[in-house]
C-alpha cells in the first residue's frame, strides 16, 4: 500500500515539473523514506511475533 502512494507520489510530482527542484526531491524522498520505515515496522512485527512463538 505504501509502494503505491509512493508512485502516487512521484508521478504527481513528475506531472507538476519536470526540471529539478529542491522541493521536489524532498517530496519523492519522503515518499521512499515512508516505504522504507513501513518494511522496517513489517519485519518488526514478524519478528515480534515469531519471537512470541518460539520463545
């Protein structure tokens, strides 16, 4: 669900400018930044529960 709003991100961004823009960056940034926390939290929580399993 994140990798989607990230696309939603980026083509937004792509659509407004196409010339590099500082503010721009930023956004598709954060946009990968949330991707990247969402499959951290992800393997968080497996391993949150496969610890409870096991131990």
């Amino acid at each position: 669900i994140i990798e989607a709003l990230n696309s939603a991100i980026e083509a937004c961004v792509d659509l407004i400018t196409n010339e590099w823009h500082e503010k721009a960056k930023i956004a598709k940034d954060c946009a990968s930044a949330a991707v990247f926390f969402s499959v951290l939290l992800a393997l968080f929580v497996w391993g949150f529960i496969l610890y409870s399993i096991y131990l």
